[in-house]
C-alpha cells in the first residue's frame, strides 16, 4: 500500500493530465510534418481517443 496526501494525488494526476496533452501536441506536429492531408483528422482522433481537446 502506498499513502499519499491528497494534494500530492491531485498534482500528478494534473501531471500526467499534463504530459498527456504535451504529446497530443507533439502528435499533432508529428502529422503535420508526414501526413499533412490527414493531419487533422488524425489529430482529431487522438484527442477524441485520449479524451482531450486537441491541441491548438
């Protein structure tokens, strides 16, 4: 078992909330570089899997 005072729980979880949405970003610049006729589609898809806004 591991104990963690909640506010330490909130901050990773906002943490890895965080580093999720960095790699749709990265993602996102990814396909724009090597699928650029399906960018957004793909991007779309991946925040929609991810469960996140895509990234601006």
């Amino acid at each position: 078992m591991i104990e963690l005072p909640v506010d330490q729980v909130r901050r990773l979880v906002a943490d890895a909330r965080q580093d999720v949405q960095d790699f749709l970003g990265l993602a996102g610049t990814w396909t724009e570089q090597h699928l650029p006729a399906h960018a957004a589609a793909v991007t779309t898809a991946l925040a929609r899997a991810l469960d996140l806004a895509p990234a601006p």
